[in-house]
C-alpha cells in the first residue's frame, strides 16, 4: 500500500490519506470486539477434588 507504492516509486497527495484512515478504523474495531470478548468470557474454575495440586499451603506459626 502506501510503503509499497512508495517503493515503487508512486508518489501520493499529502491529504490522500483516506485508505490509511479505513485501515487504521478497521483495526480499531477489532482490537474493541477483542476486549469485549475478553470481558465476558469467564474463567472456569477446575473442580476440587480435596487434593491440593498446585502447592502445599502452610501455616506463619512463631517459633518459641
């Protein structure tokens, strides 16, 4: 497109910029559906199943 046409040697108006401002809308508009999405999806939690699998939890207790 624009660095493309350059390349090649086409020059562009200063003010010719209308494709660029479409490109630039269209990703906006993606990266808002990307957050909304991101917003509702919600995390499951896994089922506990009385085993801690992740660490074992311990206890701040003052030694005397």
């Amino acid at each position: 497109m624009y660095l493309t046409d350059k390349k090649n040697g086409i020059q562009r108006e200063p003010n010719d910029h209308q494709e660029l401002e479409i490109l630039l809308e269209s990703f906006a508009k993606q990266v808002e559906e990307i957050v909304n999405e991101t917003e509702t999806t919600q995390v499951r939690p896994v089922p506990f199943d009385g085993v801690n699998r992740s660490c074992a939890l311990t206890e701040s207790v003052p030694i005397e």
